[in-house]
C-alpha cells in the first residue's frame, strides 16, 4: 500500500513540473519567452522562494548558478551537490519565467505565476518544509504583510518555524549588506543551523 502511495506522489509531481515547463500563460508578455524554471521534489524539506529568474538564469536554465547563487549557498552553508538535489532543496520563484528589465533592473515576476501554480506545487510536499523567503515578493506574497524587508528581516524569529526570510543575495544589494551588518554576524549563523537541523 505504502508502495503504491509514493509511486502515485512520484507521478504526480512529475505530471505536474512537465505541465509547468509547458506553460505558457503569460507569454505575450515575457521578452525572451517562456521557459519555466522551477525543481522540486514531494520530499523537499527546504523551498527557495525568490523573485524571478534574471537573464542569466533564462539563458542556462538553472536557476542560482550566478554570483547571487554563490553568495546564498555560502549563506545556507551548503554545496552545489546539496543544492542542486530537488529532495533538499525546491527551487520555486514567485514568477517561473524571466519577465524582462525595466530602467533600474529586472522587472517583477509575473503576477499570473504564483496564483495559478504555487498552492499545486507546495500541496505535493510531504515533508512540512521550510519556506525560504526570498526578498520582498515572495515575503509580501506568503506573509501578507505591510512591513518592510529590514523590518522582517530583523524579527526574523517570529516567522519561524515555518518561513525564513532573507534579502535578495544579489551583489547589486552590497548598499543593504554595508547597512546592515547584524545580518551576516546575527541571522545567518541561525539561518545555517535551520538549514543543518532540516537536512540532517
Ligand atoms: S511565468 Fe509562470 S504563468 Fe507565466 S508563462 Fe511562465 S510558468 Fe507560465
């Protein structure tokens, strides 16, 4: 019986991440197209919640394999292997596709994306994960809340043990990193021992 309950989850999820890869809902709207980047596994224990994938992204699709990528997994503590393995880590942005730049930098992710696929993604997960918060869309998205980032991100415990939230990693966020130095001396080991405990 059991058997039969995780091939049936095994099926789902992957019926479910090819519908998506096909998607093409907004793709009037997208610049370069539709490509959808997302990974998960029904076993994931932590979902990386971001914004959208950048240029970069839409060009290799992968997601985080940048100097943003590199500066999260140093801040998660772990290394690509463990990162790239869907049974660890979700990858699943507010807007799966890159949605095109403005003047001041990537525009914001497609606002038909998370309505119409998160709650079918995360309702596959078994493992009651923990949700990775991932700059101010996915935050506003999930916490449903007018706080700022700093603010959130400086009562950070209060949305424990579910969410964890973070600035973008982005090098362009250097001026945020230099204001605030209490986050790499005080969050992050806390953020490294959450993603230690899930892992484990
Ligand atoms: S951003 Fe989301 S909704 Fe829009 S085409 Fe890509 S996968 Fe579909």
């Amino acid at each position: 019986m059991r058997v039969i309950f995780w091939h049936i989850k095994i099926e789902t999820i992957k019926k479910l991440l090819e519908e998506i890869r096909d998607c093409s809902v907004c793709k009037p709207f997208l610049p370069l197209g539709a490509n959808p980047i997302i990974s998960a596994s029904y076993q994931s224990k932590i979902v990386l919640a971001s914004q959208a994938p950048g240029k970069i992204a839409h060009e290799k699709s992968i997601a985080w394999d940048d100097p943003s990528g590199k500066r999260l997994r140093e801040w998660l503590d772990v290394d690509k292997k463990a990162f790239y393995n869907p049974d660890n880590f979700a990858v699943l942005p507010l807007g799966f596709c890159f949605p095109g730049k403005s003047k001041t930098g990537d525009l914001p992710p497609r606002p038909e994306c998370a309505p119409l696929w998160h709650k079918k993604v995360t309702d596959q997960f078994v493992n009651d994960p923990l949700y990775i918060l991932i700059g101010n869309h996915s935050q506003r998205y999930y916490l449903k809340d007018n706080l700022s980032l700093t603010e959130r991100i400086k009562n950070f415990e209060i949305y424990l043990p579910n969410y964890f939230v973070l600035p973008h990693p982005s090098p362009v966020n250097h001026f945020w990193m230099n204001k605030n130095k209490w986050f790499e001396t005080d969050v992050i080991p806390i953020l490294q021992n959450e993603i230690k405990k899930r892992l484990k």
